[in-house]
C-alpha cells in the first residue's frame, strides 16, 4: 500500500495512444484508444498498489519559459508548426474527455501555469512524503531524481508496461547508473538527454557521468571542485572538457533539476483523497454511453471500490 500515489499523466495517455490500437473508437468513429487505455492503467495501479491518495498531474505548459530561457534547445525538435507541441490530432481530440471522466470519478488533477507534469509531482512528492510512502507512476527517467529511501519515495517506471512496473528506489538507481541513488538529475545533465534536446557535455558518456557523478555528488560539486583548482578525481580530460562546458552546466542545471517547490493555490487546494465511487455517476454514465467507454469505467468504479 501507498500512502500518495502521483501519476504523470502525460507520459501515461501517450503510452496509452500508441498502444492501444486507433480503431478503438467511439459510436460516432472518434479514437477512444488514449482515454480507454488510460482508465485501465489507473484501475491496474488502484487495484495493484491501493494508494490512499492518488493525484493525476497534468503539463499545464509542455515546455516553460524559464527553462527555454535558460536552453534553447530544451524540447525544440517537438515543436510544430504553428509554435505548439507535436501531439497527434488523434490523441489531442481526446484530452478534454480525458479531463472529464477524471472529474467525474473525482480523481484529483492538478497542473500548474509555467510548469510542467514534473514539477506538479516534485513539489507534491515533496510535501508528501513527510506523511508516508509515496508512489510516481511515469515513463519518464528524468523523475528518477526525485526517489528517496527515507520517504520512501519510489518510481513506478512503465517502460515494461503497468503489469510489469519496474520499481525504482536509490537503491535501483545506483545499481543500474552506477550513481549515488538521488544523483540522476546530475548524471543526465552530464550525459545528455536527446529526447528532451538536452546536448550533454561533449566527450562525456555514461561511465565518465557516472565516475564524475560519483565523485563529486553533483554538478555543483564538479564546478566548486573547478573552482578550487583541484585535479584529483576527474577522469581523462574529463577536467578539461567540464572547463568548457561551465556555460552549457549552469543552464543544463535549471532545465534538468525538477521544481519541488511550487506555491500555487491549484495545489493549496487539492483534495487528492481517492474516491469509493465516482464523484458525479450521471456525468459518468453519460460519458461512458457518448464514448464507448463502458468496460473500462466499470473496472475502475470495481477498482476504487475494494
């Protein structure tokens, strides 16, 4: 059992889109395959976990000012057209049904403006972990910076899928890194991360992040260790190629490190209690009859009531 489970919900509809086959629609031919995947994944973690408060974050902004400010590269290549993100008409159609089912089983959602899915759940991470275990629920590796022992704090990692949950604690962290188990975010802004236009330090592969990592705790560490002069502990040339990356670390900083901090009154006041029941059952009907989303509203409803 967990006490607050915090599910980054975009990177679940997105699973959900592209693995659940498009001809699943509803009557009127609009793809459901998002929307029903999502459900089902929700009703897995409930009836696998049995959180006592589960919160579903949300991108209020897929890619914030302050962090294009600070990289701007940061998620360029995702970029449309028109200047938006590059999520499929298919799947974009599907969101604000998405919001509605949450709101009528009553399921939390929150999402802050400027901020992305995973400064929602840092910050809620945070705060939650003082009261008991905490579970985040996410595709996304970049969130591996916020497990904790103490909390404890655990990913819920879905590259295998919901009924193969990888479970990530420090622990697991240092054993596949090779890191201190809170030192992903640093080893990533060393290494880089393509898929979010993250350039890395030239020259730096994973060993060398890991060893430097290691060593030094962070990157703050590694650039007081420069700072200092100091020699010892850098790889070959790893001194040298740290001396001209100094710029590239300061930004990569602010755009890697999760924001833990958050005050918001979308999240002052939340009630992130999971429901016995939907919270409005006409609205739910209705939806389910509109989008052809009968079986899995019922394993949830069947889910949230054990």
């Amino acid at each position: 059992m967990s006490g607050l489970m915090l599910l980054d919900t975009p990177s679940l509809y997105f699973r959900a889109f592209f693995g659940v086959p498009e001809s699943v629609t509803a009557p009127d031919g609009t793809p459901v395959n998002a929307v029903r995947g999502l459900i089902d994944m929700i009703a897995r973690l409930v009836q696998d976990r049995s959180p006592e408060r589960l919160v579903c974050c949300m991108d209020a902004d897929w890619r914030p000012g302050f962090r294009v400010a600070a990289l701007p590269s940061y998620k360029a290549h995702r970029v449309a057209d028109d200047g938006g993100d590059q999520t499929p008409d298919a799947l974009e159609a599907q969101l604000p049904v998405i919001d509605a089912v949450l709101d009528a089983f009553g399921l939390a959602r929150a999402g802050v403006p400027g901020y992305e899915a995973d400064d929602v759940i840092g910050t809620l991470a945070t705060r939650g972990a003082a009261d008991g275990p905490v579970d985040i629920v996410t595709g996304d590796r970049d969130l591996f910076q916020l497990v904790d022992d103490r909390g404890p704090v655990l990913v819920l990692y879905t590259a295998r899928g919901i009924r193969n949950l990888q479970v990530m604690g420090e622990k697991e962290v240092a054993a596949k890194y090779g890191i201190p188990g809170r030192g992903y975010g640093d080893y990533a802004t060393l290494r880089g991360d393509p898929s979010d236009g993250l350039p890395g330090v030239p020259g730096v592969g994973d060993k060398t992040a890991a060893a430097l990592v290691t060593r030094f705790g962070s990157v703050e560490g590694i650039l007081a260790a420069l700072d200092s002069g100091a020699a010892e502990g850098f790889p070959a040339g790893a001194r040298r190629r740290m001396e001209a990356a100094r710029d590239y670390l300061a930004a990569a900083e602010t755009v890697v490190r999760v924001v833990t901090d958050i005050e918001a009154p979308e999240l002052a006041a939340l009630d992130d209690r999971l429901p016995a029941g939907a919270r409005d059952p006409e609205a739910l009907v209705e939806l389910a009859d509109t989008w052809n989303l009968g079986g899995p509203v019922n394993r949830l409803l069947n889910a949230l009531a054990r």
